[in-house]
C-alpha cells in the first residue's frame, strides 16, 4: 500500500511540476508568441532596448535562414553527385575524383 502511495504522490509531483513549467514566464518554456511576448513583457525594457533586441533578433533570424539555404544547396548538390554515380556505375568517391580533375583542367 506504501508503494501505491508512494507512486501516486510521485506522480501529483512530476504533474505539478509540469504544471509550473507550463506556467512559467521562462524564455525557454515560451513556445508560441503569446508566451514570448509575457516573457518580453517581464523584462520591463526600454524603448531603446527592444529596438536593440528587434534588430539583434532580426539579424539572428537572417543567420539561420541563410544556414538553412546553405544546407539545402549543399543536400540538393549532394543528391545530384549521388544520381551521377548511380548513372555512371561509379563510387561517390570517384565522381568527386572526376570532378576534382575536371577543375584543375
């Protein structure tokens, strides 16, 4: 019976504290606009400061977006080197040793 007790008070405690992470104002709980405008909120800031943060984010979001492309070009030229060899009977490797001797030319 001690067990059953002792389980079920284990489990009212993980749900609670679940139930404080949901209702946290933490940056990184905040999952959707509505939570990350509470947490900006919170932070009582300036004008002058969210100006600074709007710009520092807007620069950050321009990075990734410009990392995700990168990583897209590089997957799609990846696939096209791939659907060479296939085509060719070749090793991946090989395709590249082509490539690499067609550019020192």
């Amino acid at each position: 019976m001690t067990k059953d007790l002792d389980l079920q008070s284990a489990i009212a405690a993980l749900d609670e504290y679940g139930y404080d992470k949901k209702l946290s104002t933490d940056l990184e709980q905040a999952r959707n606009k509505q939570q990350m405008a509470k947490y900006i909120k919170s932070l009582d800031y300036s004008l002058r400061r969210l100006l600074i943060l709007q710009d520092t984010v807007n620069d950050l979001v321009d990075e990734k977006k410009h990392q995700l492309a990168q990583q897209e070009n590089i997957q799609t030229y990846k696939t096209k080197i791939i659907n060479l060899s296939r085509e060719y009977n070749m090793t991946y490797a090989e395709v590249l040793g082509v490539m690499a001797s067609q550019s020192q030319k």
